[in-house]
C-alpha cells in the first residue's frame, strides 16, 4: 500500500542545508507481465505519473536538485515515447540541476537513452564507471557514477575516497550486502557494497537504488520504489526529500508520488454455506479498498460451492481498477478421514495419493483437492 506517510514539505531549506529531492527504480515502460493489457497500460501510465509529480515536489519545496538513482526505465523496454516524455518534462523544471546515476535496467552505453537524448542543460547524467564530482554549489559535490550493462558491475565504493573539503553526497546504483537477505535470494548483488565504506570513502550520505524496499540508514538512503511493480512488493517507497547541513547530516521525509493504491486484501471464507454468501462476505471485505487489489481468499471452502474466479472479480467492477483473485490459502473443507474409506473411485484416489511417499505434504494436499474437485465434476479448479 502506498501512502502518503508525511504532510506536504512547506517548509523551505534553513539556510546552509541543501535540499535534495531523491527517487530511484521507477522502471518506466516495464510490461507487468502479470497484469492484462488495459491494466499494464495504466501502471505504465502510472509511473509516468510518479515523475511528474517528483518535479512538481521538487519545484514546490525549493530543492536544489532533483538526484535519480538508477533503474529509472527499463533499458530494453523504453520507447521513443517514453524518451521523449523524460526529455520535455526534465526540460520543464530547468534550471533546476537533475543529476542523473544510471543503473542495471537503465544502464549507460552508447545506444541508451541516457546517452542519445539531446537533453535541457539542467540535466546531468554520470557517465563514468567510476564516482566523479558534481559541483551542486560552492562546498557541496555530488559524487555519481553508471552501470554500463546489465549485470557485473563492480562496487561503486571500492578504492573511492573524496578528494576535497566540504559536504560530499555519493550518488549511484548499488546493493548494501546487509540488505540483500530483505529484498530476497533472487537479487543479484549488483554493484555491491558495504555500509560502513559510506563513511570511510569520505562521503557524508549516499542516495542509493536499486532495491525497492525503502531505507533510512544511518549514512546510506535507499528511496524504494515510488510505485510498486508487481503485488507483493512492500510499496512503501517514494520521493524523499532529503536536507543536508553544512556538517553532512541529513533530514529525510519521504512523500508519495503515487496516486493509485495497490494492495493485497485477505479473506477468509471459512463457513459460507452457498456461493452467494461467499460473494457477499468478499463484497463486504473490499468495501475499504481501491485502485488495484490482489484479493486472496483463506481458509476452507466447503466442498458444495462451486466458485468461479470471474464471479469474484466482478465485485470490483464500476469500483476498483483491478481486481485479482488467489486462492492459493484456499483449502476445500473435505472429511478426508471418511472419505478414504470409501468404495470408490474417489476412495481409492485419496488412498492413493496418501500412500504416495514421494508427494510432499503441500502437493499431497493440492493433488486431493484438485482430485476431488474434479471427481465431483467442479470447473472452478486451479491449475495444479
Ligand atoms: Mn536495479
């Protein structure tokens, strides 16, 4: 669920601090895969929406640059419409600097977007694999750099130390070694790195991308991403806003810059006797919700209700955007115990696949209920 997690920033920069507007792993032009055609359409359109409304914060409470940490479109994906729209709108906010830090899905090369757009002044993209300084003012240097592919990009921080007085904020793509185990096995450590080297490289802060949970450490920022890709993701990430004194340290607020809400919703239809109570109890229990909704439904059906997902989705109809229906949690509520006594076909298929020793319990479990749904002549069965 995103939200909005601080009022709106009113306030101006004291003076001496710079304000630095953040956002990273926006991934315009993705194709969410899993969502139908209308529905990718919208989050593509979504994300778009994300920027936009980053440059009007930014323009609002007077940052003195806009920083991007990677993963801001999808190299192999992004369209000359998507290219064009990144170019009007950086334009627009010009002369405010917008420091770009190319990632693993928007890495830089020669025929990357990054590199082909003739850009407005303001923009500044880091090109180099190594961190080269930004002079933001007099005193404050921004330290950026690129991926220049997809994947095998060493760490940003090994053998980088500044090399000048005054407040230095790194800038660039990267995986902190700690927050690799929260953001899952399947992330490659990209460009990794460790805490601890923030400080010791002679920068005060960095604003990293890269993973999507957002992240508030004590010298390292990760802004998450601002608008969630896919169900699931902890969604809440989002532009931060980010104050840096004259001595290095930082204030961060985060503020949403997603207008739709994606959200799981669970519902357990434990005890509905028919399918119309079924579909009122999942009414009731969407009733709070909006925008996109993964709905799950827990617990035991009975084994009399015939349950068509199509059914289901239609309740969000006329009120949500889009409503998904998982009933992976779903378990039919059989008397196993009786029914392996039976004399018949389903009697023996249950004793089968009990006695089936090379079956683990969560497949056992699948098998005996797709089985029977299907013994039972039922439709409504999930693919197994
Ligand atoms: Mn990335």
């Amino acid at each position: 669920m995103t939200e909005e997690r601080v009022g709106p920033v009113t306030d101006r920069a004291p003076s001496g601090t710079t304000r630095i507007v953040a956002l990273s792993d926006l991934h315009l032009d993705t194709p969410f895969a899993w969502a139908p055609i209308e529905v990718g359409r919208l989050r593509r359109q979504d994300l778009r929406q994300s920027l936009s409304a980053t440059l009007t914060l930014a323009t609002s409470v007077g940052a003195d640059a806009v920083v991007l940490a990677g993963d801001i479109y999808e190299h192999e994906r992004i369209t000359p419409d998507t290219a064009a729209f990144l170019r009007r709108v950086f334009d627009e906010v010009d002369p405010l600097p917008i420091l770009v830090a190319p990632g693993n899905h928007d890495w830089f090369g020669r025929s990357s977007v990054w590199s082909t757009t003739d850009w407005s002044p303001n923009v500044k993209v880091f090109d180099s694999r190594g961190l080269v300084p930004f002079s933001l003012r007099d005193g404050f240097t921004i330290w950026g750099a690129a991926h220049h592919g997809p994947a095998n990009t060493p760490g940003f921080l090994d053998e980088f130390s500044v090399d000048r007085d005054g407040v230095h904020l790194g800038l660039f793509h990267g995986s902190e070694r700690a927050g690799l185990q929260l953001e899952g096995s399947d992330k490659e450590p990209h460009a990794p790195f460790e805490a601890a080297a923030v400080a010791a490289s002679g920068l005060h802060h960095a604003i990293v991308g890269h993973f999507h949970r957002r992240r508030e450490a004590t010298d390292h920022t990760y802004p998450g991403n601002p608008s969630v890709l896919a169900f699931g993701e902890p969604g809440d990430g989002g532009a931060v806003v980010v104050d840096m004194d004259s001595t290095g340290s930082v204030t961060r607020r985060w503020v949403s810059v997603s207008k739709r809400s994606v959200g799981d919703v669970e519902i357990d239809v434990t005890g509905c006797l028919d399918r119309d109570e079924l579909l009122s109890r999942v009414e009731v229990g969407l009733l709070d919700s909006s925008g996109l909704v993964r709905l799950t439904l827990t617990g035991e059906l009975s084994p009399d209700i015939e349950l068509v997902d199509a059914e289901v989705e239609q309740l969000g109809t006329g009120r949500l955007d889009h409503l998904v229906v998982r009933r992976s949690k779903l378990s039919v509520a059989y008397d196993l115990e009786a029914l392996r006594e039976e004399a018949t076909v389903r009697g023996q298929f249950i004793r089968n696949v009990v006695n089936d020793v090379s079956l683990d319990e969560a497949t056992r479990q699948r098998i005996i209920t797709t089985g029977l749904r299907a013994l039972d002549g039922r439709r409504d069965l999930d693919v197994a």
